[in-house]
C-alpha cells in the first residue's frame, strides 16, 4: 500500500489565489465566436454570450490576461474604443485574420468585473510605440483631467479602471513574434518603458518578458537587466504527446525552470539590492499537442483535451502549489475555444476534460502549502516522446506515479490534499496519514476519472470524463482509499485545531 504523510505544521508556502489565473486573446474563436457572439442565443444585449462567462466563472479565475498572446504584437488599442461601428477592421498578422475590434478594452473591463476577475493587460511591444502605452495607461488608469482619461469618461466610463498587471509584450524572444528582439534590445527598451510608464502611474505592476526561464541568452540576460524596474517575471510552457506518460511526466520541466529562473531572479536581486520582490508569472501554460498552428483564424488550435491530459494540467497545478514560495501568479492558456477548458457551439459550451481538475483545484485549494511525504511505486521514464515541444525530463526522475500536494486553511480546521495517480495502468491503495492532527468528521472525496488515458468529452457524450463526489468517515489520523488508474482524487477533509 501506497503511504501519503501529511505534517499541517510543516508550511511550504502560502498559496496565491493568482495562480488560478486564466489568458483568453483574440485569437481563433476564442473572443469571436467565444466570449462574444452577438446574435447567439446565448448573447447578452452586448452581444457577450452568457453561457460561456458562467462556464468560466465555474473556474474561480481572480486575474484574466488578454489582449495577447502573438495578436498584440500587432494590436493598437485605440481600434478598439468607442462606438462600436466606427471602429476599424484591421488585418490580424499574427494569426492571419480580420480582426473587427467589437470587443476591446472597456468590453474586456466589463467581462472582468462581471466575473469577479482582475483584468492583467499586455502593451505592443512590437508595432507599438511607448507614447501608445502610456495612453493605454492613462485611458484605463487616469484621474486627471487629460485627454485619454476623457476618452474614458466619454466612452461611458468615469470611474478609473485601476489595471494593476501589464506586461511588457509577449514572447519578444521568438522571430515568430510581430517585432522580435533580442534580449538586449528588449532589455533596453523595456527599461525604458517600464521607467516611464510607473511616472504615468507608479501603482502598477510591470511584467518582464520572459522565455521558458531555462535560457542563457533570454532568460538570464533579461532577469539581470531588467529586475530593478519589473514586478514580475513571465515564463510560458506548453508540454504534450501523444505518449502518456511523456504527456504527464514533461510538466516537470517547470520545476527545472523555477530552480533555474528563481535563482537568476534571487542572484540579481542580491547583488543589485533590489528590495522589492520579483515574483514569477507562469502566464502561458497548458497541454497542447494535438492541434498546429496553422495561423488561419477560425480552425486554429482548437485542442480535443484528453484524460491524460487533464492529469498533465493537475500536476501543474500540484507544482504551483508545491512551489508557491515563487510563483504567485499563472495563467491556463487559453480559455475559451483556443487550447481551452471551454468550447463553445450553437447549442451551448462543452466543459473538456481539463476543465474539471482546474475547477476543484481553484474551489477548494486551501491558503497555506504543507509538506507532504510520498511513499509509492515510480516511473523511470526512459523513452521520452518530445518531437513537439522538445522537453527532455527523464534525468529529473525516476517519477513517484502519484503526485501529491497537499494545502490546509490559516486557522488549521480543513486539510485539502490533492492526488495524481499518472499510472495508466493501475490502481493503488493509499494510506493518508495526518503526522501531527486528526480527522475531525466526514471527507469529501472528489474523483475525476474516465476510461482510459486518451478519452475525451464530445458533445453527444459531454461527461466521459467528469467529477463524482463521495463521501468516507473520518476519524483518527489516517484514511485508507483506492486510487483508479489514471485518475485525479482531491481528499477535502475538517481536521482538528492545528497544533503550535
Ligand atoms: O496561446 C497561443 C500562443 O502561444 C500565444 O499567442 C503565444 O504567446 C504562444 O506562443
């Protein structure tokens, strides 16, 4: 039997809410067809489709990044201000497509506040100017009698917005990019920007570019220039395979990048006395092997999330629970439509198979990380299947084929622990031991399964894979439970007042 030991006392970290974050751009149906579709059913007298934002809201997301993602390489935000059927159509370069601009930033504002969620704005740092940025920040965030905050107040909008994230441009690094530098350039221009923007408003947080946080002439060369004037440091990751266990295992390659990101941002820090923390943001993350990237907007990466898949993004957010002393912010990519948890039709949106774990997660994870000792069968995984995103893991193993993180409430009294059980093959019985509290009633165990590791949810059978909740006694300090094959079990459980 498989052992979990669980020490309350033992906190690892405190567990940011904003690692529950989302990123939708205009991008495919992700916006058009997505978030908006006048003339559905489903629209709201703006034309935003309701369903879709109840589905999202399901997911708990405090912070949403948009506009972008490649399109804001290309995006100027003035387009999409004002009255609707003024605004002009553009042609979209990175995603090969007319964009029409019906849904820009005051849209966007009302989406967030509708959802609860804070907005988090990307510049364009490719065709953008800095003069251009400063006006996006003066129109969102101005109290002054000027001219872009007046813009605002005639748009409907008196009130300012108060956008605290903006990033400085999106994956600047790749020539794949609208207006990609190198490290060097962005270096010096977003030092530049980010000194000029704080004069505009000096209560943002500013996030700095940058790669996968592995890299010597991106990462590290952006980190030490750039660690004075940011908030934040962005990374992205993207895993997925056609291989099981190299579709679970690659998500992994994150705690490489925080070892490695964390310590450059710790060095820089130190030597260049900079006191206020630089936290990183994992701002683009999600499984995605199946679709292309064709650039032709409308069929572009609508992802068929697998089982497996959703097992890949509850590891992720197992290791930003295990990791929250760094990362304090993350953002599933995408969410509607595009590599999404959420797919919208005709009749109605279809929850895939990722939406489920992300779902509990961001409900019942609790506020502090607590440290957990995992004794149970591993993987060595010898045979990696990384013709897609090239991540190579097999030296951080062999892997535990359960994935534990475990989270407890301040006050000690809920114990939330969260299990993968990545084995496509078998089942494992599981003792949870509570080294220094006790059960203090019945659990709530909650199990999202399916058939086996590449089943999917369609929309003439929409839950295939899905969540069944049940209930055990609980007393004492132990718990024995099966755990399927293949599948994610959250154990949510009163505990007896935590010891001092
Ligand atoms: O999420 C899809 C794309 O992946 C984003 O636009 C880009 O930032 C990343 O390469």
């Amino acid at each position: 039997m498989a052992q979990i030991t669980v020490t309350t006392d033992r906190v690892i970290g405190q567990v940011d809410r904003r690692i529950f974050g989302g990123f939708i751009e205009n991008e495919g149906r992700a916006i058009d067809g997505g978030v908006y579709e006048p003339g559905s059913p489903f629209a709201d007298e703006s034309g935003v489709r309701t369903d879709t934002r109840d589905a999202i809201a399901g997911l708990s997301m405090p912070v949403l990044r948009w506009p972008g993602g490649n399109f804001v390489s290309a995006y100027h935000w003035v387009d999409g201000v004002g009255p609707r059927e003024a605004r002009p159509s553009r042609w979209d370069p990175a995603w090969g497509a007319v964009e029409r601009n019906q849904f820009g930033t005051d849209e966007f504002m009302t989406y967030c506040a509708d959802l609860g969620t804070e907005p988090y704005l990307c510049f364009n740092m490719g065709t953008g100017t800095l003069d251009e940025a400063m006006a996006w920040l003066e129109y969102c965030n101005g109290t002054e009698d000027t001219h872009w905050a007046n813009l605002r107040r005639q748009h409907g909008r008196e009130e300012p917005y108060g956008v605290t994230y903006w990033g400085l441009g999106n994956e600047m690094w790749g020539d794949f990019q609208i207006g990609h530098l190198t490290a060097q350039e962005y270096a010096a221009k977003a030092k530049r920007w980010a000194l000029a923007l704080k004069r505009v408003d000096p209560t943002i947080q500013l996030v700095a570019c940058g790669r996968d946080g592995l890299q010597a002439d991106w990462d590290a060369v952006v980190i030490e220039a750039l660690v004075k004037y940011v908030d934040w440091y962005s990374m992205h990751i993207y895993t997925g395979s056609d291989d099981h266990w190299s579709n679970v295992l690659q998500v992994h390659q994150v705690d490489r990048a925080l070892d490695y990101a964390g310590a450059l941002i710790a060095g820089a820090r130190y030597r260049q006395g900079v006191e206020h923390p630089v936290h990183i943001t994992y701002d683009e993350w999600n499984t995605w092997f199946a679709t292309r990237n064709d650039r032709r907007r409308g069929e572009l990466v609508q992802e068929r999330h697998t089982l497996s898949d959703a097992l890949a993004v509850a590891t992720y957010l197992n290791i930003f629970v295990r990791r929250s002393d760094v990362v304090k912010m993350a953002n599933l990519a995408q969410v509607v439509n595009v590599l999404a948890p959420i797919v919208t039709g005709p009749d109605g949106v279809l929850k895939q198979a990722i939406y489920h774990p992300f779902a509990i997660a961001a409900a019942h994870t609790q506020d502090l990380a607590v440290d957990t000792y995992v004794e149970c069968p591993s993987y060595a995984h010898t045979v990696e299947h990384n013709d897609r995103w090239k991540h190579t893991v097999s030296d951080l193993g062999p892997f535990p084929v359960l994935d534990v993180a475990a989270t407890r409430s301040a006050d000690g009294t809920r114990l939330v622990v969260s299990v993968i059980n990545r084995d496509p093959e078998s089942e494992h019985r599981i003792s949870l031991v509570l080294a220094d509290t006790a059960l203090a009633g019945n659990v709530t165990v909650r199990t999202i399964s399916g058939p086996h590791p590449l089943a999917t949810n369609e929309w003439d059978a929409p839950d295939v894979v899905g969540v069944q909740e049940s209930a055990l006694d609980g007393s004492g300090n132990a718990l024995e439970l099966t755990v399927g094959a293949c599948s994610y079990v959250q154990i949510d459980a009163p505990i007896g007042a935590h010891r001092d």
